[in-house]
C-alpha cells in the first residue's frame, strides 16, 4: 500500500482527494494536515467521510510527512514551493494540486501570482501533470504540477486540433464557466448562495491566472505561439466545468474522426458521438473529460464543447491518476466512479 | 386608458405581462385568452398575482379583443399570423412575442419554423420591435415583431461596433447563456429541477431558431453579410440571459466612448464603467439591458458582455416599450422597476 | 416627502430598503451610512440600483441623520441600542430592524444576545412592529422595534388560534424553513452556494435567538404562558420563509372561516382558499403574508402554512409599513410590488 | 454472479439502480427493459454510463427475465402486480420498488392508490424490505416491497422510540422536506427548475399516499395505532429527503444512547454525536441514513432529525441492500460508495 499524506485538507480538493483515496484499493491516507484544525477527526468537519476515513487532522509537525511515499499539496498557491524540496530529498514523490510548479517562466509566474517564487530550480524537473500529453515523463517524475481545472478542460479539448495543425493559432477562443466550488472553500461574499445562486457573470476578463498555463500549454502543442482569449464565467452549479472553444479552420479535415483517433486510447477522455452536446453532470464525481465537436453550419469556425468535473478530473482526480502512473499502478485504480446522475 | 388583451396568458411572457401592466399608469388589461383555462381566475393560476389583476382567463371568441386598442400574442409560434389580419383590419395594434413576423425573408422563416408562413403579406410592413435600433418606425407601426430573447442580448452588444465599422464583419461569435424561463412554461424533461439544475450545457450548436434573426439584424447594422457563430447555452437560473460578444477590431479606437455615445440617450441600455463585468440578477425583473466592453491583454479581440432579463427586456418589458412607443407615452411608463436583488 | 436616513446600507434588509424606497411616492431616502464603504456611490456596490439611486455611502458623522425624518438602522444587532437616544431626543423617528428593542424583559435579551442592553429606558416605549397586532400603538410610536423573519411569519400563521382560544398552547409546533439571505451578507463558510446549495438542513434546534421573541408574541395573544418547539432550517433558495405551524384543537370550529375574518380588513395578510399550498415564490419581492389553514384527516391537529419574503415582509417592507403608519400615510404606499414568479 | 434484471430502466431509480449495480462484484445487470426505448443504448440515454454500462433496452418480451435470479421493478406504481407472479412461478426474486406490495390492507391500498389491486394472494408473503426491522424475514423473502422514500427515513427515525416505548404514538408529526428527483423523471409543470427552482412549499397535507405506509409500520413497531400528522414539502435540491420529527415523551430517558444502541450494528444507519444537525448532502449517492436526537429547551418534546438521500437509501440502494440479503451476501456490497461532498 502506498501511504499517503495531503497537506492542506480542509478544502473542496483536499476533502475530494479524501474521498476518492478512501476506495483506493493500492493506496492509504496516512496523515492529513491542518494546522488550524490539528486534532480534530477529519470526519467530524466533513460528516460525509464518517465511516470511511478515520484519522484526525495534525500539525504538518506531527504528521512526519517524510515517512510517506507520496505527498499532495491541497493549499493555497506559494505553499508547496517552501516545502517540496525537503521532501524531495527524503525521497518523498510531491504533486502540487496549486499553481506553483506550472509554469516554467519563472518571471510569468511571479508577475500573474504576486509573489516571489521560492524554489525555481525545482521547476526544470517539474512535470506538468497532464498524462494525455505527457505521461511518459509523468511516470518518472518525482515532482508533478497538477493541472488547474479550466487548463485541463481547455487543453482537452483544442489538443487534437493543435497536434494536427488545422486552425489558426492566432486567434482561439476559450469561452469557459465553472461551478462555485473552483473558487475554494473559503469565506467569500461574492461565493454565497445569496450572490451567486441564480446569477451569471463574467470575471476576470481582463486577464486570469489560468490563461499563461493555458497559453504555455497550447503553444507546446502548436509548436509556436498562440492568440488566446479566455473569458471565465461564474455559474450556479456547484461541481463542473464547461469550455466551449472557437477557432478558425485552417484545414479541411474529418474532425470527428481526428478527435477519436486521438483520444481512443485515452481512458478518461470521451469523444461523444457527432453532434452531440455534453453536460457537466454526466462527469460529475468522475474522472472524465467528454468532449463533442461541431461545425456549426458548414462554415470555418470549429467548435469544441469540452466538460469536467473541477475537483476530479480537473484537481484531485487528476492528481491520483498522475499518482497511478508514478507508481506504475493501473492508471484507473481508484478512478472507477460512476458520475451521479442526476 | 388604453386598453390590452393577451392572447394565450397561461405562459412566462403572458404571466409578465400581466405582472408589468397590473402598474402601468396608463394601460389596463381587459381580456386574457386561454382556450384552456376559460372561466378560471387568473390569479387562482398565479397567486402572485392575487390582488393585483382581477379578471378570469376567457375564450377568444368571449374576450371581444376586437373592442382593444392593442393585443399581445404571448403564444407559441405559428399562432399571430393567424389571427393578426383580422384585428389589424378592425383598428387594433397588435406586438406579437413569438417568431411570426421577425424574419423578411418567408421562405428562411419557413425552412427554420418547419411550417408554411399564413400571412407573408403582412411581412411588409411588420416592424422589427427593437426601440434602440427602429424606434421612429416602431412609433407608426401598427403590427410589431418583439424580437427574441438572444437576439435582443447579441444586437444590443454588437450595436454600436457595427455601425462604427470598427469590427471584421466575416467572424462574430456570440457564446450566450440562458436562463431555464426561456424555455418557456412547458413540461418537458430537459426543463425539470433535477435535469437542468446543477447542471450546465450547450444546445443547438448545429443551428437555432434564433440564429437568422440574429444574422438579419447585424447585417441591416453592418449594411453587409455577417459571418455569425451563435452558441446558446443551458444554465441554472431562472431568469436571465448573458452573451459574451467576440469579435476583431479592424481599426483602432475608443471602445469604452464608442459605447456610451452610441446609448447615451437609451433609457434602458446601460453601459457600465471600463472593466466592469455585468451579472444577470442585476436587470433581474427590470427592462435594462447592461453593457461592458473589454479589450482583454490589449489585443485586437474585443469581448462585449451583454446581460438582460429573457422575461423582460427579452420579451414582455420591450413588448410594453413598444406599445408606449406605438400610443406616445412616455417610453418609461409602467417600466421603472428595480431589480431584484439579491 | 418624508426625509429617510438608513443606517448601514451595505447588508441585505439595508439593499431592499433602498430598492423599495426608490418607488415611495411620499419618502426621499437622504443618507445611507457605511463607515467602511463611506465615499462609495450607493449604486456602485449596487448595479442593481444605477439609476434608481443616487446617492453615496457617508460616514454617520457626514450624514446629520438628525435633519431626518426617520432613520431606520440596517444593522446588526447592538448598534441601534447605542445610537437610538441621541436621534429620539432630536425628534426623528427610529425604526430598528434588527433585535435591540424586541424582548422587553432586559435579562432575557441579555441572554439570548450576550450582550450588555446599552438602552434598557428606551424598551418601555418602544414599540413592536407587527402592524396587524399592533397598529394602533405603532401610529403613535417615536421607537419601532421590527420583528424578525421567523417571527412574523409564525405570529401571523398563529394568531388567529390563539386569539380565538381554540388550541392547546403548551404544545405549539413551528417548523421553519428559510431561504439564506435570512444569514445576511455576511462572507461565512456555511452560506457559501458550495455548502448550502443542494443541500438541507435543521439548525440551532437547541435553541435560536428567535424563540424568545416568538414566544413573547404569542404569550400577548394568547394570554397566558405558551409551549412552543421551534425548529429552523436551511433551505437552498435566496429569499423566502415557509412556517408550517402544528397545534391541537381544543375546541371545534371553522378554521377557513376563523382566519379569513380575523385578516378581512389585513392589505398585506392573504388567507388562501381552504386546501391551498402557498409557495414562497408567491410573495417574491412583495410585503405579503400568504396562509393557507388544514386539518388533516379530520384529526384534531390544526396545520397552518405561512409564507413570507423574508426581507419584504420579513424586515424591509414591514419597516416601511410601519413608517406609513407613523407618518399617517397610506399603509400601502411604495408597496405594492407584484411579486416577480418566475 | 447473480443475474439481475430491470423493469423500467428509463427513471430515477432505474438509473441509480444501473449506476449501484456497475460496481457490484457479485451481481450483473443482464437486462433493463423499457417498451417505449426499445433497442436504444442505455449509455446514449444517460452518458453517465458511458463506459459503465454496455446494453441496450429491451421489450420485456426480449429481456428474458425469467433467466434472471433476481428482477428490480423501477416501474409506476400498478405494473409489477401484473407481473410479479409469473416472474415468482419461475423461480425469479421479485423486488418491487414501487408501492404494489407494501400495503397489507388491500382496501386501504386501493383507497390511496385508486386502482383494483391484481395480485392480492401475493401480499401475504410479500415482505416489507426495511431491512432495520425485517432483516430476518427478508433474508428468506421471494418478493419484497421496498419501501417509499419518506417512510424509510420517518420509520428509520422513530423506530427507536416506539419500540422503547417513550413517547405519546397518539400525537406524532412528520415534517418532510424532498429533493425534486423524488417526483420521478416525468414532464410535469410543477417540477420545472423555473417553477421549483428557487422555491418551497407544502403539498399534499390533506393526505398523502405514503401516510398509510408509515401509519403501518409505525403501529406495528408501537404496537397499537398511532396518530400521525405527515407533512411532505417540496425544496429546491434534487437528491435528499429531511424529516423533521415530533412526539411527546412520556418517560424520561437516556434518547441518546437508545439510539446509539439500537442502531450499534447497523451499518447504513449512523446516529451523529448529541447537538448535531444532519445535512442531506452528507448522504448523496450513498446508502446511509444518519440521524440526531433533539430534546430542545428541556421540554418533553423530542425532535429528531432524519436524512437519506431519496434514490439510494430511499430506493435503489435499499433494493440493493434487501437484494444482498436475499442472497446472502455481505449486506454492504456494492453499497460502499462515500457521499459527494459538496
């Protein structure tokens, strides 16, 4: 058995890590840390674990996290890069559910996320963690950055149009719009029901943390730089992602059978049938991305709708599944969930 | 005062109707059609409606329209074009809500409503219902087509960039996003609690009812062909429509200024501050339409982000501006709500 | 037009003052005051009310609430208590919706509050706000105690029993359900969409600041010491309170009859045909109470269900009720919104 | 591997049953029929299946279901007491998770059900599959009514109370909150997200048919009749049912620890420590039942508060529990999924 530690488990991908391991028939969680919430039973603040998880929070102190064989990061941006190397070096693998290791530009990263990065020389082993494009370097990887969700869905779904080289790279349009729970749990007002219940906006259009993770991403796969404008929306829902990306055809091609070529192998990527138009709900709980395309009317413009669940496959299911493929497990152990429907 | 009928009042528009005109100074609802319901009170149906309209649904042969000054068609489509000649030739005006008379071109209209158009010769002199962009020909028309809720959402977002000649005209791309309202009052499966809620997804991506209404308007704007990508989305909420508007600058200029010159005089389009991000419940139950332009990262993408409310400024609220237009009120008249929130 | 100042303007009971207010025929609000958001316009923090207000946020120093004729305080508790005094003592009315003059008895207020009563001299003339118990005295009051949410609903839902003494009053059941803007604006984890949307739940079971209250009131109408279990509950909707009311007749008698005379003369209070089922959405926005009275199986078990706007009837719309009252105006005016269904 | 077989695959609990069942190691679903979907893939229905479940619906006529051990009915009420016999006389389990069988009074059934009943000779060995209280008989059982939402978490919350003997069975309340999905997949107005959503109220307070199934097993747990008043309300979540109970104690007693006790050995029923509050989300998609025991204020009146999600413990989960009985399996196979949180 693999043990386990989270650091960070009292929020929504440190509870949703908590779920999915609980039913990991190779892995055990072995020490969950929380300084704020040290010695309280991890199933007293989240009754929905009663039963399947019986541990306590501790102090990162108590919980000898260097004992374990793996270590996520469930916290706030900026706390995995003070910790990681002293793990790494006790031989402890590391992936980061938070944005640290994500981008390689280490003055990109410090200019979006308003902080002097702390441990830049880790970034040049750092593996992206997003096996439909890198697993081979994910399976030696000591140290993982796990996707953030709108990347992930964003990703997924332009990833066949780029690798084929089909539509302009000038000019792609990632309009995308998540539950609430991708802002985290924590005490917002623009997060409460009674301000985000039964209301639709835009945010942060003018610029995103997520958009130079996306941006580094889709220029790795086009081979050069790519025109991205993404626009984030806040809907009601609690759990999903849905990006619906537009771009220019540059080609002509059989754009059902490209995305099915590519992701055939592929055990948590579901190409729907043509024509087809998939809801967030169909993954909710699950580790997977189902994606449809379109070309709406014949004309020049490609549509992809691409959904998630933004704490599985788009967090802390990705995270084991990075895991699985690090420990040269079956890369669904654990990941076998049928979503809740409805 | 003037004196309403509405034909077919058990739906979201003719219950909307009946919520705006039971304070409208200088309007009074004297016959409600439902072959259905005849003989029930009205607000025995809707009890938010108890002390505030006093009248019993009634047959149209009982409800005398003919005797009104003005009649709504709050009806599904292929209703008005039946039964608007014979009410035209006896001196009453009539707005319909539904599709009849939005599209010029009969054969288009015939080919997306899948039904032969009963009345093309009054095609003529139908008037487009959208104040902002016909209000001199709304004020002499005797038979108005309200537009639909998308198309009142995208028109008023892309307004001002058309007639300014500021964006390439081939590739518009409008990603909207409705409430569950827009349906309409049907029972049909996909419209349940516990299908559509917590749930998100897109439809009609092969093409929408919507769409040439859509396009015929951007191109009488632009006086050229529009090459239009229109994407509707199913979200959450009950009233409320959000579109976010994307397009390319083909000339540098002043967005921000373009936007509030072009509706400075528009009682019901307000254009907020540079770098604001509108959210449906703020028009929530109001005849307001709220406008941002974004220009994200400086590049030559223009983002308009364009919210109302479906039941209101998307369908019962424009119809009674039109109607104030049509008898020389005062355009506001009956039309101050405040939005709902929270 | 009466010169209205409210205190704390930046909560929801302060948001739905002002939105009210907007439409009074016959009031001018003239300062809202936020020491934190002092210099803001209203409308900024609001886009809800661009438009209808213009007005910004001042320091209560700025805001020489004694030129008003009446300040309501929007506040939380404890606050009016300190500043109520200095404003009587100028001569302007006070309304406070929030629980500082409520409980009369001073100890049991200081229990329940955990606080110190800053204004005990000040109980004696205050008044309670429960127009359709208290009418009379309210016109002539200087110093309006509103009630809260859950109280008026299960007031209103009782009296008509307990004035006509035919229940058992040592056994009265009231089950409470609330929508979450009853929580206030207030940034707190439990009223986040992600815990409290898809999700129900009782609360503070053993004991809730309204249960004195409560049984104050019902005390006064029944005339003698009364049993009461008071049970709240977290519902996932945004406004709106359903009480479901149990008790054990003790005497035979017509029910419908019996509450449809007690509130013949009540504009605000609506008894529903018997067999009815009031929907909060029902009163969505508007200052009505809409009952609806059982009696199961012919069992000896009365059922009264009762449903309020929590902040119309529930707080803003009831202040602004008993303003009417105090200024002599028409009970009714700036109040007679059409609840918004859907 | 038992067989297992599903009449009326295309509702809600047809769709749990599928979503349980793909995880059970010793039970495979070799049959889901549906008349009207005949031919169609399951998993083109609900794409949550997509990759769980490879079938497609048949007509009963090709399903076979006399090839299976055992055969679900998540069918209307009136269908599987047409068809039970035949499956029984072939050797064939029959689990009904409609009402047909869980009446024993045959009159009483056709009162609430309005309908002839077509197979009363089965009642008598029919068991009712509460497996808390049955769990003997059902283990022997060939036919088994699996019981209705509401009365499983109402008998489930006052069993222990009854059968100790401690409060007043003359006078018990049943306040009952349900998710939407409790209506079943049917298109009816009065379940659309823009009619619930956002709403709450009562319904069915004059009588309700799972009011005689409660009444039963309360009386047969009591020992004598009880009076029950049973309140059901409908709030805006999809999955989860709150009941909210109320009786009079007649002996003092230790309520938290008789509740501890009578549930020590049960593994889907979990009494929170004393002062909790359950929440119906710390049940969704999984078989639990978890409970608190109230004595507000020190009166003697005891409240206890139930939550189960309404499509597992409620339904399909339950079938599911009696099913592993019936075969001898462990009670909790296939019944291990953790709750979806948030």
């Amino acid at each position: 058995m693999i043990k386990v530690g989270i650091v960070g488990g009292t929020g929504y991908t440190g509870v949703e890590l908590l779920r999915l391991l609980a039913s990991h028939p190779q892995a055990r969680v072995t020490a969950v840390t929380s300084r704020k919430e040290a010695g309280m039973q991890v199933a007293e603040m989240f009754p929905s674990l009663r039963g399947h998880i019986d541990l306590a929070f501790s102090t990162p102190e108590q919980a000898k996290l260097s004992a374990c064989d793996i270590v996520f990061f469930a916290t706030p941006n900026g706390i995995a890069m003070h910790e990681a190397r002293e793990l790494l070096q006790a031989g402890v693998r590391v992936i980061d559910l938070a944005a640290d290791f994500r981008i390689r530009d280490v003055a990109e990263w410090e200019k979006w996320y308003a902080m002097q990065h702390a441990a830049p020389e880790l970034l040049e082993d750092a593996v992206y963690g997003l096996p439909e494009l890198n697993r081979a370097r994910i399976r030696d990887a000591k140290l993982v950055a796990n996707p953030g969700c709108y990347p992930t869905a964003v990703q997924l779904g332009l990833l066949p149009l780029l690798e084929a080289g089909v539509i302009d790279c000038s000019h792609i349009i990632a309009d995308c719009k998540s539950g609430v729970s991708g802002a985290g749990r924590k005490a917002e007002l623009g997060s409460l029901l009674a301000e985000a219940g039964d209301n639709f906006k835009a945010y942060g259009v003018a610029g995103h943390r997520h958009l130079p993770e996306i941006r580094q991403g889709l220029r790795s796969m086009a081979g050069e730089a790519v025109g991205l404008t993404f626009v984030p929306h806040l809907t009601p829902l609690i759990r999903g992602i849905h990006a619906t990306l537009y771009a220019r055809l540059t080609k002509d091609c059989d754009l059902q059978g490209l995305f099915e070529t590519r992701y055939a192998q592929e055990q948590f990527v579901d190409v729907l049938p043509a024509g087809s138009h998939p809801e967030t709900r169909s993954v909710r709980g699950a580790n997977t991305c189902r994606l449809a395309v379109h070309r709406p009317q014949g004309s020049d413009t490609v549509v992809v709708l691409s959904v998630i669940d933004n704490l599985v496959k788009g967090a802390a299911g990705q995270a084991i599944q990075n895991m699985n493929l690090m420990f040269g497990l079956d890369e669904k152990s654990g990941l076998n969930q049928v979503p809740l429907l409805p």
